[in-house]
C-alpha cells in the first residue's frame, strides 16, 4: 500500500514537473496553488487559441471589390464570383473605350461633312431674302436693319442672326450657335428650319410651312442619319460605363456580404480541457466545430 502511494505521487509530481516545462510555469509543489495556477493557463491558452481562429474583414473585403471588383471574393475564398466581377468588369471597360473611340470617330465625320456641304451663310441669306414672307408683320424699319447688319463685310453677325431669329418665330424655333459648337451641329440636322443651309437646297422659292408636307434635302436626311449613329455609339458607351460602376457597387456589397457569411459559416474553437483523476488533473486538447447552412 505504500507502495503504491509512492508511486502514484511520484507520478503526479513527474507529470506537473513536465507540464510546467512545457507552458513555461513554474509550480510551487503546492497543490492548491499549483492547481490555481494551471487553471489561469488553461483560460489563457484558450483564449490565446480562440483569437487564432482569423475572420475575414467585412470592411476590407468590400472596400477591396468597391476598388476592384473581384477582389474583395478572392480574399473570402469565392473565386468562381471573383472570375465574373472580373469578367464583366474587362467586358464592359473594353465596350466603352470602343464605343466611345467610334462615337469620336464617327462625330468627326459628320462634322467634315456638315463643315462641307451645310453653310451658315447660305441658311442666314435665304431667311433674310424671305424675312417679308416670314415674318409679314416685320416694319420696314426693321427690314432695313437686317438687311443693312446682317453682313459685315462680308462676314456673318450671329447676334443679329439671332436676333432676326426670334422676330420670324414660327417654325423658327431654334436659334444658330456659332460655328464648331457641339449645339451647332445638333441643331442643323434636327430643325426644318436649317434645310437651307445645306447645298442641295438650291434656291428654291419660298413655300409656307407645312409640317406635315415639308420636305428635307438629301443631305439633310444623311446628316441626320449619321449623327444619330454617332449618338448609338455615345449611347453603348455610356451604358458600358453605368455597367462598370454598378459592377464596382455590387461586387463591394457581395464581397461584404461573403464576408459576413465566412464568419458565420465556420464556428472554430480550440480549448486545452482538464480531467481529474484521482489525486492529479489531466490536460488534452479539444478541437469544437461548430457548421452552419
């Protein structure tokens, strides 16, 4: 019997002597104290191996997608989501860049042609030999005026255009901005008013106008066509980039979201668990996961 207590508390005494080399704590030999003792490096450890256990950055992550959409999901491990962020991402910024390089292209040939064969003179030569007709109510007074300032020199004054523009109203319903301005070109190929400008006109005599029945040159309609493609283009251009921006908003908020669930998905806890037995306590790991679907 003595014996056998020799031998058991040797073996208790072995066994503190080694765990505390292994966790550098020194033991007094006193169980009470000893015991105390271990308990705190028992929650130590467990907490020191609960912070261990990494979650992801909700923040990082859909900070990381709002700057590059698809990053934010290879940071939380969806790869599969990051490839069509990127995807769409690379789509869409090459449909812009194209679109817009033939919306540019195709502005500059329109504007050539317009440049070639729509002339500012011609249209505010016309409206001035037809003034009378356009505007019967116009005082001689008047006429004179426009007639005497219109030209100077030779050279078009576009505030009295504008201003002539205003006194026949009617169908006149646009006035001419000067010349090279984007409105400049738009409104020569949209408005009937501006249909004598364009070289194919001739001099035709003045007619009512008759909003059902007026007719447009040639080269109006082809002008009015092609800067309507130019438009298409600016239009795919701008969705492409709309498309871009969405891409960067939805991927952030995904990303977030993946983040979220990451944490959420996998509970992993490893504690250090005691068992007494007898006269000494036991020390083992314990690995606790914890899923959610």
């Amino acid at each position: 019997m003595k014996l056998f207590s020799f031998i058991v508390l040797s073996l208790f005494f072995l066994s503190n002597n080694y765990y505390s080399q292994n966790n550098n704590s020194e033991l007094t030999g006193i169980l009470n104290l000893d015991s105390y003792e271990a308990n705190k490096l028992v929650e130590l450890n467990d907490n020191n191996l609960e912070l261990s256990d990494k979650k992801k950055s909700v923040f990082l992550a859909g900070l990381m997608s709002a700057v590059i959409p698809g990053a934010g999901e290879i940071y939380t491990g969806n790869y599969l989501k990051a490839g069509l962020f990127l995807a769409i991402e690379a789509a869409a910024i090459t449909t812009a860049v194209i679109y817009d390089n033939k919306g540019n292209d195709q502005t500059t040939m329109f504007e050539n042609y317009a440049n070639t064969h729509w002339s500012p003179d011609r249209y505010a030569q016309w409206s001035l030999d037809n003034l009378q007709n356009l505007a019967p109510s116009i005082s001689e007074s008047d006429l004179n005026y426009y007639q005497n300032n219109l030209f100077n020199n030779g050279e078009l004054n576009y505030n009295i255009l504008n201003r002539m523009e205003q006194l026949i109203g009617g169908y006149y319903s646009h006035q001419l901005d000067p010349f090279g301005t984007q409105q400049y070109y738009e409104v020569i190929g949209k408005y009937h008013q501006f249909n004598p400008g364009w070289d194919d006109f001739g001099n035709q005599p003045f007619q009512p106008y008759d909003p059902d029945n007026y007719k447009v040159t040639d080269k109006f309609k082809y002008y009015s066509g092609e800067r309507s493609k130019a438009n298409d283009f600016y239009s795919v251009a701008k969705t492409a980039v709309t498309i871009v921006i969405l891409n960067h908003i939805i991927s952030a908020v995904d990303a977030a979201l993946s983040a979220n669930s990451y944490n959420k998905s996998l509970e992993t806890k490893v504690s250090l668990e005691k068992q007494n037995i007898g006269f000494y306590t036991e020390y083992y790991p314990q690995l606790n996961l914890k899923l959610r679907f």
